[in-house]
C-alpha cells in the first residue's frame, strides 16, 4: 500500500462480491507505455447484447405496452426538468464531437507531445484530468508515467472512455469518475496537476 491507501494493484467487484486482486509487472507498465495505444473501432463501442422480443402470451405485451408508457411519461417529466448544464454535457455525450477532436490530428498531437515530452512532470505523479471525454489525455498521462490518473466526465461518452482504456490496458492506472466536478469525491486526498 502507498501512503494514499492504493495498492500497485487495482482489485475487480465480480458478480458475487468477492475481490480479484491483479497484478502488474514492471516490464508489463513499461512494454505498455511504449507501443502505440490501440484504436477501438466505433462499432466495437457500440456492439451491444441482441435483445430477443418476447413470444409469449399478450399478457406479457401488454405489461411491456404499461411499462413502455411509464417510461415515455417519466422521460417527458425528465426533459421538462432538464437545466442548460444537462444540455450542455449531454452534447458531449455523443461520438460525434469526440471524433471530430481526435481527428483534428494538429490539436491531439499537440496534446500528446506535450505531454509525452514532460515525462518528468508527470512520472510517479497522481493527475486529474477534468472532462476526460474518450479518456485520450488520461491514457497520455498514463503513458507518461503517472502513478495514477483519475478523469471525471459528466456525459455518457465515459461508457465508451472506460472501454477504452481497459482496451489499451490502462485501467490499473486510471480511474474514470462518472458527474460533475462539484459534486463528485475523488478516491485520493490530493492531486499533482490537473487539466
């Protein structure tokens, strides 16, 4: 354990409670932050189970037709009591923006060189990174050497920022916090830097 109650580790919730301690290896953080990081395709992000309808008697319909109607009456209440802030973070939500930024190739590289050419700033160092969007900074923070990255994002792209990052196999490394950065408590009493 560090002086700030984390372990070199990160321990896994499974389905039943119980904990699953992994474990890292100096050669697997160091072959990591040397390879390139891996391009997850947007279909990848958005494959989801298959939903089956149900074939059953029109009993279950008409519960499926109920609950369907509850649903658009909570949703319509949900919308009327929405803030300029949900809107605003809601429009992050979507591929759309955070494509267009990752492909602005002048913007990103600037971010990473900027980073990755301050190896010195950033190694051993807990960073905050504040509207993580993908994850892209964390995971350059990361590959800079940060003993651990923490993002917050208020918009649902963190779904797509998570999967992200485990598939480039940082998630030992960075923690990606769901709400605003008002409201939320981080898991560490003190950051290095933030951005």
């Amino acid at each position: 354990m560090s002086s700030n109650g984390t372990s070199n580790g990160t321990s896994n919730g499974t389905s039943n409670g119980t904990k699953i301690k992994k474990c890292v290896t100096k050669e697997a953080k160091k072959q990591r932050r040397t390879r390139p990081l891996k391009i997850v395709k947007r279909s990848e992000l958005l494959r989801t189970k298959k939903i089956t309808k149900d074939k059953n008697t029109d009993a279950s319909n008409e519960t499926k037709l109920s609950h369907e109607n509850e649903q658009s009456k909570q949703n319509g209440a949900k919308a009327a009591d929405k803030t300029s802030a949900d809107y605003y973070f809601d429009s992050y939500s979507h591929f759309g923006i955070h494509e267009e930024m990752l492909k602005d190739k002048v913007r990103t590289h600037t971010y990473m060189r900027s980073i990755l050419d301050n190896k010195s700033l950033f190694k051993g160092k807990t960073v905050l990174d504040v509207g993580c969007g993908t994850g892209i900074l964390c995971m350059f923070a990361a590959k800079a050497g940060a003993k651990r990255v923490i993002g917050i994002e208020c918009a649902s792209i963190i779904v797509q920022a998570r999967k992200i990052v485990t598939a480039n196999g940082f998630d030992d490394v960075i923690t990606l916090i769901k709400g605003k950065v008002e409201e939320v408590e981080l898991p560490v009493e003190k950051v290095d830097h933030h951005f």
